[in-house]
C-alpha cells in the first residue's frame, strides 16, 4: 500500500506530537513547527504513522492512500 505523509505547514502549531508520536518519520524544524523527514513521505512502513496523524490537535498531519 503507498501513503503520502504530509504536514500542511499553515495549520501546525508546533505542538510537536507527530514527532513524539512517529519519530522515524517526523521531526521539527527550526521554529519547531512540524515536518516530514526527508524520505519518508510514504511513512517509512511505520506502524505509527495514522496514530500521530491522531495525535494532532490541529490536524495539520494527514495521510493520502
């Protein structure tokens, strides 16, 4: 199955929950605003990926299948 992880950067509020969540796919950048790890926009195979999507309390993580 292919995903497509994204971040919409307008709507993060730097809470950093998909990073604590998903580390091996998200990390946050300089501002600490939420990003995907380069590579890893399909999620990397991590289990944890839907649960930090979840995790978000502004919803600014999403996964397209």
């Amino acid at each position: 199955m292919s995903v497509r992880v994204h971040v919409e950067k307008e709507r993060c509020v730097g809470a950093g929950m998909c990073a604590l969540t998903a580390p091996g796919v998200f990390t946050q950048d300089d501002d600490g605003f939420s990003e995907v790890l380069p590579g890893q926009e399909d999620g990397g195979g991590d289990p944890l990926v839907r649960e930090a999507v979840r995790a978000c309390p502004v919803r600014a993580v999403t996964v397209e299948d």
